[in-house]
C-alpha cells in the first residue's frame, strides 16, 4: 500500500468504485485510550491510492449500531462527535505532518503539526474533497487530497510517515492504526511507515483570492462633529495570493488586506500597568505562524513570561501610536487601524530538513483629520514603517536536534516632531537549539537574543523609562536614565534540560531578559530586567484504575532575581488533575509565595516589598460527550496580613440540542480587593509621595456564543460580550518604608481630616498635618468600565476555498458611574447606549491555476 491508481475514485463517501479494489485494506488498530494496547471496541479499515495529481484515502470505520454515531455539525475545524485523522509526515523530518480530519458529519478538518506533535496549528485550510457515508456496518469516508496541497521530496521511491487516529465518540475512546504509548514524547516520530509512493511528481501551487468588501457604519450622531453625522459607508478590495515556488516552499502574499470578519478581542484591563497578550487571529499572519514563533522562555513551567516573543505580528496594522493636537473647538477623525498596503510570506520546509521563513509588510502613512469650523488639516499620527522577519532551522543528527536563528527589523520613515517618540528603527535577533537523545527521552534546549534600538533622545529616554525596565528606579545602583542617548541595546534567553518519555518527567532552566532590552517594535516583551531559574516535574498514571481514567501530578517552582543580584520572588507549586472513568474531571492547584518584591509596583519608585501570598484554585468538568455539558473553576488569594485578596468565579455551560445547533455561556466574576494599589506619584516640597490605596474592584463578563450549522459549508455564528469593571479607591496613604518587615511600617495612612474630597473638580485634596493648608491633590481614581462586543458572522463556502461573509459587528465601550452597582451600569450603558454597527460584506474567489 499504496498503488497507483487505475481509475479515479469518485469521491461520494460509498467505497464501491472499482479503482480501490487495487490495493488490499489496512486495518488492525489498537486502543490508546482509556485502556492502552488493548483493542478497540471498533474495528477501522483504510486504503490509500494516487494518481499524478491527488492521493486518495477510503476509511471504514466499524460500528455495530450505526443508529447511534455521533453526527454533530460545526464548521470547518469543529472536530465534533466521532471522527477520524489521518495525517503525513511527507517531510519525514520526525517533527512536522499535515493532519486531515473528517467526523461521520461530513465535516473536515485540517491542520499543521509541528513539536513533534505538540503543537496543532488549525489555520492552515488547504483545498481539498471529502465525503462520508452512514451504512449497516457504520460509517465510511472517501478523500481526494491535491499532491499540491502537501510538501515531499523529489526521490522516485518515497517513505513517508504514516498515522491515522480514531475518536470512538460514545465511549471516548481513541485508537491508533500504529500504536504508540501515551508516556511517549510525541505522536510523529512515533508514526508508522507509508510505502508505495513510486514517481510523485512535485506540484506548484499557484492560487489568486481577491475580494471584494462593502461595509455601513451606524452610530449616534453628534451635533457639531462633522465626522460623527450618524454613519458611513464604503467600498475596498484586495488580493491574497499563493505561489509555490518549490513544492517545499511557498510565498504567500496580500494586497490591502482586509480582516473585518475577524472576532473582536475580548475585553480586559489590568491595573499592574504592563501591556495584554491577545492572540493572533488575522488568516494572512496565522498561517504557517510556528515557522515564525520565537517563545523566549517555550517551557512546561508555566506563568515565566511564556507570551515573550520575538515577532508578534499584532504589531503590523496596529493603532496608530500618536494622537493628534487638537484645540479647543475642532473636532478630530482617526482610523483606529494601520493600513497595511502589503504583505509577502515566504516559508517552508525543505526535504532536506531547513526551515525558511521570511517576512516583509509595509503599513502605510496614517493620518487624522481635524476639523475647526469648516476648515480642515491633517495631522500625521503614524509613519510609514517597513517590517521584516527572516526565520531559519536546520535539523540534523537523524532529526533528533536542530540549530536555528532569526532577525527582525523595523524601520520608520522620516519622524515629524510629534512622531519622535518612536523609534527610527529597532533590531533583534536570536539563535535557537535543541538537541535529544535517547531514542528522545532527553532533551536540552535554549536559545539567545538580542535587540537594538535607535531614535532620538526623547525616544530612547521614553523608553529607558518604560514600565518594563524604569532605569529610573530611585534605588537601582546599575540603571540610570541617560538622556543623551540615541541607540539602546540589551539581551536575552533561555537554558533549559528535561526528560520527556516516561510516566515521571521533569524540566528545569533558566531565563532572563536584561535591563536594556526592548522587542515591543515588532515582538511582544512583558518586561524586562529579571533572571528567574524554574523547574517543573510531573507524574501521571495513564492506565485506569479504582474510578480514575488518568491522573496527574505537577509541582512547580520559580526564582527570580534582577541584574542587581537582589532577590525577588519565590513561588512554589503544586496541582494535580485526575479525569474519572464517567468521564468528568476534577483539578486542583496551590501556589505558596513566600518572597515578594517588586521593583515595578512604584513605577519608578523604590522597590517595594509585598505581602507574602498563598493562592489556590480548583475546577470540575463534566462529561463532553453529552448534549449538555458544564464545568467551573474557582480560584482564591490572599496575602499575609489580609493586605489583598483575589476570589474569581468562572463557569461554562454548552448546550447542543440537535445535532446542528450549539450554544455556550461563560460568565465570570471576580474580587479584586488590594491595600496597596499604585495611584499616582506626586511631587511635593517635601519629596515624592509613591500614592497608593486601598481598591476594591468588581469585575463581571459573560460571553456568549450561538453557533448553528446549516451544513459543513454554511454556517452562522453569534458571539458577544458584556464585560464591566468598576474600582473604588479608599484608605489613601503614601509609601515610607517600602521594604518595611511589617505591613503596617510599609507607609503612611491618612487621617480622616488630612484627605477630603471636592466633587466640583472629581479630585481629593491631601492636608498632611490637616493644618488647614492643602499639600497637593490627585484625581479621583475611581473608575468604571463598561463595554459590550458583538460579531454575527454567516460564512458560506460556496466552493473549496472561496468564501461569502456576511457580518454585523456591534460595540459600545464608555467609562459608567464608578457609583453605580454592576448590574445598574449594565442597564444604563449597554442596554440603553445606542450601539456602533458594522454591516459588512465580503466575497472571495480563489483561482486556482
């Protein structure tokens, strides 16, 4: 298996075409799970054939009930009810495969698999046929799979890795056609052999996918402002395009690219003053995305800085950085996204084990318009910028280790004065490695970066002061801020040894990010200047036994110290999570820090000691299979001396009534109530006083989604979200002795009469002493964020890889009444806000050539 075929199957999921009767069925699976190397309830059958251009796969999968086969509908990549994957290690590099699913509904999957199966990236959607039959001894599949689709060698006899995966839904079971244990350290290396492939000729791909998109804007009107007269309308288009320029690689390219049926992010807000992750969701940057992925600390221990990156494409069509200079009077209009007028990817993986990517966008030059009295000017807001990523690997020692590294570049065109801010240009860089042994039971890994920047003194200024790094930490003795300065530089890296096979596994490293070093032009960097070692170990028993399907246990630990040597933090973990033989799970956690210090809190300030903190934190989840399905998490801090405490509540509930409608609810609430919350930083006659207070934050958030699948091509799909968070500050006081052993010694409170409250100016006017004399104010902290987002989306794919959208995107987002009660702010600022719409449609033809 497999042989070349005679005739073309026709592919309408009835494997009764004459053509398959060349090659004898494969078959013989085993179970995985629960019950490792036994046989599966089920039996599954398989052949494989090509011709010059496809290969085609036929699947049986035995079911002595076929009346009761799970067919639940979603759209593309749902992976619902039962199921089959096969997938080709066609590199037959040991560590990426291409993963084609079909379940019994018809639906398709289709996914790039990379770390050695550890990582499944479902973005990748390439063209291709499938159809699924129900008969008297289940349910069978025919695949028709274009070779152009795929990437392989040039050898006339080929060798490719091999696995197909079953999901006996009813019993949630899994069986695999070549068995491999659930303690190994992968599923590709561990894949079976495909023979047969005699003569394969290479193909090129080459599709063209314009577009065309019309959208009206709605919203409330505002009397006087020119730009906001109650709607707007508008007509773009754009190109993506594929080429092949290899069968290994390929360059992927967008013209005026447009992302209006993306899902808007979720709303969020953090008080600690540090940047939010959002993941990617644009198609273009999605796409072969873990060609470009450059984690600075990739690890099992979690919360260490893991969204660290050296290329975050988010950077690329961002908001515009500056805002305009706007009089009293004039009336300002700014988009609220780059333009990126181009895009080319160039990526791939050759035969021979390299891994290219290469990046170049252009955003363009984005401008606000003012308007002041009927005379109108614009204003620069952002320049034009140039972004480059250049990726490379190399595997070797049987695909057992690689060496790799990256480059990136920004580059801004000419910076008018209220742009100079930003940086001319930024470079980074780094060299990645990893190297196993042991038929891959060993592991090392790491890797080393690097970055520089360059603009004017009041670029680099601003950014030695950053919260990231704040060389003007009043006790740092290895930071200054220079004011002269025009280039910055710093480093980066991780070091890591772990095991990975077995039932008892174990990682442990080190990490660190020095003062100078800024990757926030193009990657994402949380902050910097801290070295922290981690360890992280793990035993798990996979075999069932008393009530238990599986169980797992974890401890963790971190260590942190900045680059003046002092140490700051210690944290111990452990948590542990157990799936029962009715299906549901239960896990639990507890985390002790007994070591806190901070030299951000302050910004800018002297580095403060936290209280001490423990925090726990535990969730059940109930039987997926099931129609209706629900689960929560709980999770609780305190810190030593009641100086803060964190309770959140989470919940999800998903409903799918019939086999084509699926609805799900997650609310969450959480109690923020913190001591020592930073204010502000004021400048007296007598000193600085670092402000803080005591919050107490309520935060409540429900996301809804209502998805109903017509059939596998034509769905519609509801998401939206209200989210509110409101803070009210009391029990102002001042740091005075920020490493103070006791709490209470750590700052000054207020008396009663030292702090009043003038509601005219929404300030608090201090009288330290209350002699009658005010010191100095502050605005009033308090806050209340409201916001609801929307997005209803019906997609039709009218024919393999062309697409109809219809979409109607609704958003609110205004400050409330930080007085009001959550449920009262709901009312008044959702439920009874006009709402902004978005009404947009968009077409696309795929061209294949």
């Amino acid at each position: 298996m497999p042989l070349k075929a005679i005739s073309a199957p026709a592919i309408d999921g009835n494997i009764d075409d004459d053509g398959w009767e060349i090659v004898e069925w494969g078959g013989d699976f085993t179970q995985r799970d629960p019950v490792e190397n036994a046989p599966p309830t089920e039996q599954t059958q398989f052949k494989i054939i090509y011709d010059e251009k496809n290969l085609y796969v036929a699947i049986r999968c035995f079911d002595a009930e076929p009346d009761g086969i799970v067919k639940r509908l979603s759209r593309r990549d749902g992976f619902e009810g039962d199921r089959i994957t096969i997938m080709f290690d066609s590199n037959v590099d040991l560590q990426t495969a291409f993963a084609f699913t079909i379940t019994a509904a018809g639906v398709k999957g289709d996914e790039v698999v990379t770390q050695n199966g550890n990582n499944w990236d479902p973005s990748w959607n390439p063209i291709w046929y499938v159809k699924t039959a129900t008969d008297e001894r289940g349910w069978t599949a025919e695949m028709r799979i274009p070779l152009s689709q795929l990437r392989f060698g040039k050898n006339r006899e080929q060798v490719w890795g091999l696995q197909l995966s079953r999901m006996y839904f009813r019993n949630n079971e899994r069986s695999e056609w070549q068995f491999f244990p659930r303690n190994a350290p992968g599923w590709i290396s561990e894949a079976g052999k495909l023979y047969g492939l005699i003569g394969l000729q290479q193909q090129k791909q080459l599709e063209i996918q314009p577009y065309v998109v019309t959208s009206l804007e709605t919203y409330e009107e505002e009397q006087g402002n020119p730009f906001m007269d109650g709607s707007d309308t508008e007509l773009n288009g754009g190109i993506d395009g594929k080429v092949g320029i290899t069968n290994d690689l390929t360059l992927d390219f967008t013209v005026n690219p447009d992302f209006g049926q993306v899902e808007a992010d979720p709303s969020a807000i953090a008080l600690d003053g540090f940047q939010i992750f959002f993941e990617e969701q644009r198609p273009f940057f999605v796409e072969n995305k873990n060609i470009f992925d450059y984690r600075i600390s990739n690890t099992i221990a979690g919360n260490t800085e893991g969204t660290d990156n050296i290329f975050y494409s988010r950077r690329i069509g961002r908001s515009p950085q500056a805002s305009p200079n706007v009089h009293e009077g004039e009336y300002a209009e700014q988009p609220e996204k780059t333009t990126i007028l181009g895009a080319a990817k160039f990526s791939g993986k050759t035969r021979n084990g390299w891994s290219i990517g290469v990046l170049e966008s252009v955003t363009s030059k984005e401008y606000a318009r003012i308007s002041n009295d009927g005379e109108r000017r614009e204003e620069l807001i952002e320049p034009l910028t140039n972004y480059f990523v250049g990726r490379l690997q190399k595997d070797f020692n049987k695909r057992n280790s690689y060496i790799g590294g990256i480059f990136t570049a920004t580059n801004r065109g000419d910076l008018s004065e209220n742009l100079d801010f930003l940086h001319r240009s930024a470079y980074s860089g780094g060299l990645d490695f990893k190297h196993q042994w042991k038929d891959r039971t060993w592991y090392t890994a790491g890797n080393l970066i690097m970055s520089a920047v360059s603009g004017s003194a009041k670029a680099i200024k601003r950014t030695q002061g950053n919260i990231a790094r704040l060389y003007q930490r009043v006790d740092a003795t290895y930071t200054e801020v220079d004011t002269t300065r025009t280039t910055l530089a710093g480093h980066g890296g991780n070091l890591q040894l772990g095991k990975a096979r077995g039932n008892l596994n174990f990682e442990g490293g080190v990490t660190w990010r020095s003062p100078g070093l800024e990757l926030n032009d193009v990657g994402f960097l949380r902050k910097s200047d801290y070295i922290t070692h981690y360890a992280w170990g793990g035993y798990r028993i996979t075999k069932p036994f008393s009530i238990f399907r599986m169980v797992r246990f974890n401890y963790n630990h971190w260590s942190s110290w900045d680059f003046g040597g002092a140490h700051n933090e210690l944290k111990f973990n452990t948590n542990s999570h157990a799936q029962f033989k009715n299906n549901w799970y239960l896990g639990t956690g507890l985390t002790v820090q007994p070591r806190r210090y901070s030299n951000t809190a302050l910004r800018g300030g002297p580095k403060l000691k936290l209280p001490d903190g423990v925090s726990y934190w535990v969730y059940v989840d109930s039987d997926a299979r099931k129609k209706l399905r629900y689960g929560f998490e709980f999770s609780f801090a305190t810190g030593q001396e009641k100086a803060y405490d964190v309770d959140e509540y989470s919940a999800y509930l998903i409903y799918q009534p019939v086999n084509a409608l699926k609805i799900s609810l997650e609310p969450s609430y959480e109690i923020n109530r913190d001591k020592l919350q930073f204010v502000e930083n004021i400048q007296t006659t007598d000193g600085i006083r670092y402000l803080n207070a005591e919050i107490a934050q309520r935060t409540l958030s429900a996301s809804l989604r209502v998805n109903y699948t017509i059939n596998p091509n034509l769905t519609i799909q509801y998401w939206g979200q209200p989210f509110i968070s409101r803070g009210r500050y009391s029990g102002f006081k001042h740091i005075v002795n920020p490493r103070g052993g006791n709490f209470e010694d750590r700052f000054y409170a207020y008396a009663p009469g030292e702090v009043s409250y003038d509601e005219a100016d929404n300030t608090y006017v201090v009288d330290e002493g209350a002699n009658g004399a005010a010191d100095y104010s502050f605005k009033n902290p308090d806050f209340s964020v409201v916001q609801f987002r929307s997005n209803l989306v019906l997609r039709w794919e009218y024919i393999p890889g062309s697409e109809l959208y219809l979409v109607w995107s609704q958003g609110i987002a205004q400050p409330g009444n930080p007085r009001d009660k959550l449920f009262t702010a709901l009312d008044r600022n959702i439920l009874g806000a006009q709402p902004r719409n978005i009404f947009l449609i968009k077409a696309t033809y795929r061209f294949v050539l």
